[in-house]
C-alpha cells in the first residue's frame, strides 16, 4: 500500500490548504460578528478543495443529483446531533487532517495508512448514486470515491475473512454527539466479503468534485447505494477482516427493527412504517412519494448475492 508505481495515479489536486483555511476562518467570523446566523445556514455551492477524478458514467444513475445545499444540510450524523440541520452546524469545526486508517485482522497485509498513502494508490471516479435513508427519504449524490474491492485487494484477505468491519473515529472532545449515550460509541458497521467486493460500493472522499465536507463524513467513509443510508459509515478510522459477522451500530440499539443487511426493500416493512414509498428531498412543491424500487434501483447488479435468502428474516 505504501509503494505506488510508476503507473500508479498521482494524487489528488489540492488546492492550497492556506486559501481553504482562511476562507472558513472567514466565515466563522462573520457568524461570530453576528453578520450570519449560526444555524441553519449554508455556503450555497461546493467549497472545499478540488479532487482529480474521472466520471464513472456506468456506474452511475442519470437522474439529477440533488443540490449541494440539499446535500450538505440535511444529514444524518449522531456524532455532531440527532436533527437533520445538526451535523452542518456542529461539525464545522472538525478537523479530519491527519487522518488515518488502521487495517486489521484477518489479512495478509495489516497496518496503519495514512490518508495520503490510500488516495495515492487509488484513481478517484465520480458516482452518481442514489441514498436512500430508512426514514423513507432518498437523494441522488454525485460521490466522488474508489473502489471497496480495490482497496480490500491490496490487503489480501485470508480465506477465513468472511465480513469486513469498519469503525467511526471515537473522540467525544471533536464529535461532541458521542458525549451521550444516545447509541452506543463508536458507530460500527460491516458487509459481508461478496458485499464489499461488490463494484457499487465504494470508499467516498468526495462530493460534487471536492472534498467531502464534515458532515457528509470526511475524509473518509462508506457508500453501498443497495442498501440503507446507516450502512454507509462516515469517518472512518478502523477497517478489519472477520471470521464473524461484525455488531452493526443500529442492530445493536435496536435489534427488532434494524438487521445486519439492511437492503432497501420495499416489500419489507419496517415494523413502525411502510416501505413501498419514498420521498425525494428536494424535488420541489408538489413533492409526492414515489415507489420504492428494490434494493433502491441496483437490483439487476446485486439480486444474485442474495439469491436463495429470505429477505424478511435476514432484514
Ligand atoms: N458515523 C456515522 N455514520 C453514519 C451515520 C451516523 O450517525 N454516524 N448515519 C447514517 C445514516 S442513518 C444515513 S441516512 C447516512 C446519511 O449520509 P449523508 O449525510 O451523506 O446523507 O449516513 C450514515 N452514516
Ligand atoms: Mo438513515
């Protein structure tokens, strides 16, 4: 992981850190000085440094994404609160650099990466995919990311590795949301090796061509457009390969409700609502639900992996 080649893709266009850095002293100035309000306000276009990266067209739905103010502000992200608005206002002073990543478990190949060493050694590719929440919300996000079975590759996983676990930062003095025990820290998460292998999930650093803001997950997290937004972990810190099926955070908190699959279904009702029907955020006045489609549109990519399985019992 630590050699690249000379084939290998250069690293991802920075803009000057001093120029990023100054403009969000900036503006926490200005909501300081009072000239802006401290919540539910917003930068109204993608900021943050630009990523090299090329379109991933196949890969990607057509529809039109979702503006960035639509992205970036309405979020869930316990560690930075539990209202939707909370994450863009409480995470802002985050810092996600340095960040690293520790592998473990179950691998040939273990250790500790920096940020830097994984997106050198990965061609960054924009994906449009669709996230579809299962508080029956969707969005249509243009992810900037890698390949999971890239990245999983280069560590070589033993035959013994049958789940990948991933791992939020734990750092209550920088995620003050993990200061209550509203679920239990940190936020965990796992798919089973054929899942992760899978080419729609990705790694995401990115958002609308630049870094992904804090509350969307910086710098690093998870994107498995299948499946429920509470698989796709934000921040993440540790990786490990596992014999067992990893404890996924919201199976843990509540068990009758939240599984360890957690494929977007609409056949199978969560046990408080239907859903069938979903609502786009943001798609204007008239802003009627829509039919949920199986495993949220990806079912002709990813049906086969649960062939054979009762998508009710294994919710
Ligand atoms: N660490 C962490 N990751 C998380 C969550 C969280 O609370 N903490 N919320 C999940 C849920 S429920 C959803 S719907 C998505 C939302 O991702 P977005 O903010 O990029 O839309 O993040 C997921 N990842
Ligand atoms: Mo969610």
């Amino acid at each position: 992981m630590r050699k690249t080649g000379k084939n290998d893709p250069r690293p991802s266009e920075i803009t000057p850190e001093a120029v990023y850095l100054n403009r969000r002293t900036l503006i926490a100035g200005a909501v300081a000085a009072g000239l802006l309000p401290s919540t539910g306000w917003a930068e109204s276009g993608p900021t943050g440094p630009q990523l090299r990266h090329t379109r991933n067209a196949p890969l990607s739905t057509t529809e039109t994404p979702n503006s960035w103010e639509d992205i970036t502000t309405y979020n869930n992200y316990f560690e930075f609160g539990t209202e939707k608005a909370d994450p863009a206002v409480n995470a802002r002073a985050f810092r996600a650099q340095p960040w690293t990543v520790t592998v473990s478990g179950e691998a040939e190949v273990r250790g500790r990466f920096t940020l830097e060493d994984i997106l050198k050694a990965h061609a960054l590719e924009e994906r449009i995919y669709r996230l579809r929440c299962v508080e029956r919300w969707s969005m249509v996000i243009p992810w900037i990311g890698f390949p999971l079975g890239d990245f999983i590759r280069r560590f070589k996983p033993t035959s013994r590795a049958r789940f990948v676990e991933f791992t939020t930062l734990h750092d209550p003095k920088r995620m003050p949301g993990q200061r209550y025990p509203v679920l239990e820290w940190p936020y965990r998460e796992g798919l089973r090796m054929d899942e992760a292998m899978h080419p729609l999930a990705i790694l995401g650093v990115g958002l609308y061509g630049r870094v992904l803001p804090n509350q969307s997950g910086a710098p690093l997290r998870l994107v498995v457009p299948w499946k429920y937004g509470m698989k796709s972990i934000k921040a993440i810190v540790k990786i490990a390969f596992t014999e067992k099926q990893p404890r996924n955070t919201w199976n843990v908190a509540i068990p009758d409700e939240y599984g360890f699959y957690m494929n977007v279904n609409p056949n199978v009702d969560h046990p408080r609502w239907s859903q069938a029907r979903e609502r786009r955020i943001g798609a204007g006045l008239f802003n009627e639900m829509q039919p949920t489609l199986m495993f949220n549109g990806y079912a002709d990519q990813v049906a086969s992996l649960y062939r054979g399985m009762d998508l009710a019992k294994y919710y």
